[in-house]
C-alpha cells in the first residue's frame, strides 16, 4: 500500500508520519472496535446470532439464555480489544451521553478473582441516576429509572471500556432519554412507510430512516481557552472585540487545512474508523478556525449515536493536540455560527431510496408520493418542527443572517414546483386514457430529467430537497439529532397512515385505480401546503413578512417555541404513532425549559464574573496608570498639563462612562436574575430570563468591548478574538 499517492502525503503535508492504521486501507479496519455483525458471526453460536439479528430486524425479545451467550462472547472479545469495564451508555435529556464504568473484575466464594459478564448485565441495568433531569417523570411515578439494552445499535470498545447502546426508562415506561422515543418513532414510520412503499412494491418488508449529519465545530487553542470564564462554562465568549480580521476575505473557507487541526483530523479520524463511524469528508468552513466533518449517511439510530460518540472522541482528540472543540452554536459574535445539517430519507430493505426519482413513472409516482406526504407533515407540524431544535444556544444563530431563521419552510427548486403545480391541476376521481398519458409522459416521465439538471440550490432554506434527500439545516451544533429526528420521522409516520387510508377509502368507496387514487390524494395535499414552500431568500425581512401573512410560525426564543410541545395536535399526533405520551411530552418541554434557564443562569453568572474579576479591576488599574501620568504632567508643565494631557483626559473620560454603564447593566442584570428566579411557574421563570435577563448581556457586551478596545495589550486580562480565531 502505497502512502505518497493520498494528499495528505503529498509535499505540503509530508511533514506527518502516517499512524499504523493509516498505512493499510481503512476497509480493513473499519468498525474493528465494535461487536457488529461480523463479530457476532465469528462468536456467537447460530442460535445466538439469529436471535439478536431477528431483535435488530423485527424488535423480537432476546430471552435469558441467549442474553447470557451473547454477553459472555462481548465480554471475551472486548477483554481481547483491551477493555477493563463495562458500562451502559445512554441519552439522558441533558443532551448529552452518559456512562457509569463497572469492572467486569468479580470475586467467588473463594476469593478467588474472575471476570463476570452476564447476560442480566447486558440487558438492563439500574444507574444512580436520580439527578439526571426527568421533568417530573420519576417525582411522580416511580424513584428508579433504568436501562436497557437496544441490540440495533452495535456495543463497541471506547479506550478501555466496552459500551453498551441503552434506552434510559422509567419504571413505569416513560421514556427519560432521547433514545427511547427516538426508537418508536423509527418503529412508527417503518410501518407507516412500509404499507404506503407496498403501493409500489410488495417485496417490501421494512423501511428504514436514513440520516447523515455535518458536523460543524471551532478549533481554539487550549491554553487560550483555558484563560476565558465563558469559554471555560458557557462554551462561548460573551464579551470580545472583534478582531480587525475577520472572515471577510474568505481566506480560511475550503481553504488548505492548518497543520495542527489537520494533525488533530487524522487521528480523530482513526479513531472513527475503528469505531465504525463511516467519517467522509473533512474540510474548512465560513469562519477562522471553523471545521466541519460529515460521515456517509447511516440508519438512524445509528447515525444519532455516532454523532454522540463523534462528539466526545472529538474532545478527547483535541485535548491531545493542545486544542479545544467548541460546538457552540455561536461561540463568537460577528462571524458564522455552528449548525450540524440533517440530511433524512428513508429507504427500503429492498434498497430503494423513497425520495429518490426512478426510471419508470411508477417509481417516479412513488418518489412524487413520499415527497408530497414529507412537505404535507412539516407544513402541518412546522412548529412543532422548529421546537426539536430549540436552545438557548440556538437561539443566537437561528435568523442571525447567516443561518436559517425561525421560519420553517421548505425549499424544492423553480421545476419541482412547476411539477406539483401541474399536479394540482390533476382532475378529480377518475382519470381520462388521455390524461394518464400526459401525466406520465409529460409531468411525472420528466422528474429525473430535471433532476439531473438541477442546479439551483438555496443555502438560505431550513428545509431543502437536495435531489435524494431533504436536508433539515436549522439544526444547531450541539443538538443531539435524536430529538428533530423524533419528531421528522413521527409527523411523516402520521401523515404516511393518512394517506394511506385516504387512498385506500378512495380505491374501495369510489372504485378508483390505485395510481389515480394516488393522485386524487397527492393533488389535495399539495394544494393544502402550498404555505410551506418558499424558493426565495429566506434571510430576508420580507419573508419573515410574508411568512406572517402565511400564519406559519416565527418562534425567535426558546421558551416561546417549545409552547407547541404540548398543544393538543402534539399530544395527539404522538399518542397516535405510540411515540410519546402526555406525561413524556409534559416532562419534556419541562426539562427544555429548565435547560435553557439554567444556560441562560451561568451565562449570567460568568458575566458578572467577567465584569467584576476582569474588566472593571482592568479598567481601574489603567485608570490608575493614567492619573498617575496626567499627576506628573501637571508636576512638571503645571497650569499648561491640561492641553498637554488633553489625550489622556479624554481616554479618562471614556473609560469612566463605559465603566459605569458596564457596571450599571450587569447589577441591573442580577437583579433581573433575582427577579426571575422568584417565579413558581417554570414557563414564567423561562420567559422572564429570555425577556428581562437576556437583554441585558447585549449592554454588557457592548461597553466592555469598547473597554477593551481602549485598554492595551498588556493591560487586558482576557484572551483576545485575534488570538483565539487566529492561532491555528
Ligand atoms: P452539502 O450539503 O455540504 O452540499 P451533500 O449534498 O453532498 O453536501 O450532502 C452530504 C450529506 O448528505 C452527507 O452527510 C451524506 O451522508 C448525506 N446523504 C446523502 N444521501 C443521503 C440519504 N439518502 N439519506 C440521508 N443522508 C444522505
Ligand atoms: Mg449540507
């Protein structure tokens, strides 16, 4: 295997010897620290393997025996990867993951140490988890939560520890993570969209979601992170100049990548690998020192959980390369934010992708089907939609010009358009010879013509059909997938069932062939969500407007947005697909709304520090330096100083006003906090920090930067955004 023909070779690169892995084919070792298929092949008696493929294929249980099989040939093989511990790794509504290491080291009777793996361990186990956030669920019901095994996504071995993909549950059932729900709604649209796939094709047993997401992030050097409180708790900056350069020249945008980040690539990347997370592409986004990494797109679930493993092996590497990662939505002011783009479809166990265009009118009539049924459920869950993303953090990107704004609506290129206009001329019941022929020679026979040849492409849409897939861009950095993909593939599930039974109603009351009934349903649908699709500008002040006339929702805050978790059409939307219950989405808007006060609480509380611990002391002490000077002016050119030190004056001046205004806002801003805090009613307490804390920041920011703009380099205590963007 040759190791000077790939570009990272190649002479600018050539200073980095290439790691042992990266001399062979990353075939020949991907996925070489997970228990997948191939593993369990190799290890697993017949039996065994059948009884765990049938779980991941159908969701069957795996009984005792089995478990106590499949946990003694994990536990075997992770012990020969080096593994020392075992733990259950899962999604708590924080965000986050979660682990809690147990050694497989136990003692017998007789002292005696040897190392245990059962099956019981393997499929449920009880954490201490009684201070991850519920949102009341375990208040009510039940004290214990635990979890449990979920076999469709693959055990692997992280450093020295083999872990296990887990559903955090209530006793009682509700679901205290993102994976849980996650899970249902798969099961939901799998059989939503299997029945509505059948239309086309009876081979079709199952039908997957697909999702791959791009994951934007900031590189900064460790060091200079480590000297700034708010990148340190708040993992963005809340005061900071910005630099003279910025990302104007777009000098850094798919530029060469610098030596130290791409050092930091290539060992993430090996790291993926052996993890089984298929990473693809890697290069240089919009602003100084921003990355993204996307993988090739995978089954959902799976894909949700690498991109939180991709997360913490991200922090891991840098941490190694003296650098920290930052997945802030927008860690700094004045230049481009992070988002992590969704790109969803869904496909058949006979490997047709739903949204992709075929060669005959019937695939074509089958890719039209999915596709008006996905605008139809984001027309009628638009809102709901916007909720799955929101965040404090979000929050600062989210109709900030540079990324999607609120609004939801969908993009799908000037000729799709033209093809669902023509559509909606289609007449009602039965269709003439005549029209059939049109319909398939002319409006659906051209979709993969024209898809070919589309180019126009929106960067401006938070919903945008790229060819094959939609790709839902309003997704922040920091989100955990599972919960836009939760809801994405629930409202599809619901309008998947609809539509179907309305075709079916229309093929058995009205005696209408199945492509005319199809037709019949389509027409109405893309006459309701006409709403929906917006082609233009979405950054545009007109279209928050427009988007007004069309009552579709402009929810720019948190607390305001996660309102619709818990409107009568949620609850009953979930209810029906068996995702969520009432008391699930109670506790969840509970848990979102208790985040986004407690984000917004240190933000508050690192300002404060800032301002007293830094700026205002800073200040003070060039004050200081300042009179001292102006004093010995006057010592020696007396009456006449005052011209003389005409400059120093004036900075006296400036820096006392910014002062006090620094100093104003940030007290008026913790009385807000106290004020806030006092409200009962969660909701309340949300609304008080978005509408009568948050605003305070901005007045903050704005004299302590024009402080720090007066102060010089040496009298400034803070890492600069010079140097935190420009360090490579
Ligand atoms: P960009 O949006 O940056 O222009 P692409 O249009 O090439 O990039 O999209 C790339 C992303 O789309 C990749 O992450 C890829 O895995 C994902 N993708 C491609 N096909 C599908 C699919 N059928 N389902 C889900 N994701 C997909
Ligand atoms: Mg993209």
């Amino acid at each position: 295997m040759s190791l000077f023909n790939t570009p990272e070779n190649s002479s600018i690169h050539g200073q980095f010897s290439p790691s042992p892995e990266e001399t062979s084919r990353r075939s020949n070792w991907f996925g070489n620290k997970v228990f997948n298929q191939d593993r369990m092949l190799q290890n697993l008696t017949r039996e065994a393997y059948e009884s765990v493929n049938n779980a991941i294929q159908t969701g069957s249980k795996i009984d005792r025996k089995i478990a106590d099989q499949v946990a003694e040939a994990m536990k075997t093989w992770a012990i020969s990867m080096g593994a020392t511990h075992y733990t259950h790794w899962f999604q708590p509504l924080t965000g986050a993951t979660a682990e809690k290491h147990d050694a497989f080291l136990d003692l017998l009777p007789d002292g005696k140490a040897i190392e245990k793996f059962g099956g019981s361990q393997l499929v449920q186990q009880e954490p201490d988890a009684s201070s991850f956030p519920s949102g009341g669920i375990r208040n009510t019901f039940e004290a214990r939560g635990y979890t449990a095994w979920d076999p469709t996504s693959p055990a692997f071995v992280y450093g020295s520890t083999l872990c296990i993909p887990t559903i955090f549950v209530s006793y009682t059932g509700e679901a205290l993570d993102n994976k849980a729900p996650l899970l249902r709604a798969l099961q939901a649209v799998d059989t939503a969209a299997t029945a509505v796939a059948r239309y086309f094709d009876k081979n079709v047993n199952k039908v997957n979601a697909t999702l791959g997401w791009e994951q934007e992030y900031f590189l900064v050097d460790a060091e200079l992170a480590a000297t700034r409180p708010d990148l340190v708790l708040a993992g963005r900056t809340l005061l900071g100049q910005a630099a003279a350069k910025g990302q104007q020249l777009d000098d850094h945008y798919f530029g060469v990548i610098p030596s130290r980040a791409l050092q930091f690539m290539r060992e993430l990347e090996t790291e993926c690998i052996l993890l089984g997370i298929p990473v693809k592409t890697r290069h240089n986004e919009v602003a100084p020192n921003q990355y993204e990494l996307a993988p090739v797109f995978e089954e959902a679930n799976l894909a949700v959980d690498h991109n939180l493993l991709l997360m913490d092996v991200m922090e891991k590497v840098a941490e190694k390369h003296g650098l920290k990662v930052l997945f802030h939505e927008k860690p700094f002011a004045g230049i481009n934010g992070s988002g992590k783009h969704n790109n969803w479809s869904l496909s058949t166990d006979t490997g047709t992708n739903l949204l992709s265009p075929g060669s005959t009118p019937m695939k074509n009539l089958q890719f039209l089907t999915f596709f008006v049924n996905t605008i139809r459920a984001v027309d009628r869950f638009e809102a709901l939609l916007r909720a799955s993303i929101a965040s404090a953090s979000n929050d600062y990107r989210l109709g900030a010009n540079e990324a999607p704004p609120a609004i939801m609506s969908i993009f799908i290129g000037t000729q799709l358009s033209q093809v669902l206009d023509e559509l909606e001329g289609v007449s009602r019941g039965k269709l003439s010879p005549e029209e059939k022929t049109e319909l398939k020679l002319n409006v659906v026979g051209k979709i993969p013509e024209i898809l070919l040849d589309n180019t126009d492409r929106n960067r401006t849409s938070p919903f945008a059909f790229t060819g094959n897939k939609f790709e839902f861009r309003a997704v922040g950095s920091k989100t955990n997938c599972a919960k836009p993909m939760t809801v994405l593939n629930t409202i599809v599930a619901l309008q998947l069932q609809e539509f179907k039974s309305e075709v079916d109603t229309l093929i058995e009351k009205k005696k209408l062939k199945k492509d005319e009934a199809i037709f019949n349903v389509l027409r109405e649908y893309i006459k309701a969500s006409k709403r929906i699709r917006f082609d233009g500008d979405g950054y545009s002040d007109a279209w928050a407007a427009e988007a007004g006339r069309r009552k579709l929702s402009n929810n720019r805050a948190t607390p305001q947005a996660l309102e619709v978790l818990t409107s009568p059409e949620t609850l009953e939307a979930f209810k029906r697909m068996g995702v969520m219950t009432e008391t699930e989405l109670r506790a969840r808007r509970e848990v979102e709304l208790e985040t986004y006060i407690l984000q917004t609480q240190i933000e508050g509380r690192v300002l404060h520090e800032l301002v007293y611990g830094s700026v205002i002391p800073a200040t003070i002490k060039y004050q200081n330096r300042l009179l001292e000077n102006i004093r010995g002016m006057k010592e020696v050119y007396g009456a006449v100083h005052k011209e003389l030190a005409e400059a120093q004056l004036t900075l006296l001046e400036d820096l006392a006003s910014h002062l006090q205004e620094v100093k104003k806002h940030t007290d008026a801003m913790t009385e807000a906090r106290k004020q806030a805090n006092k409200l009962k009613d969660v909701a309340d307490r949300a609304g008080a920090y978005c509408n009568s804390v948050l605003p305070y920041f901005e007045q903050i920011r704005l004299h302590a930067d024009k402080l720090e703009r007066l102060l010089g380099q040496e009298d400034w205590p803070l890492a600069r955004y010079r140097e935190l963007l420009f360090v490579k």
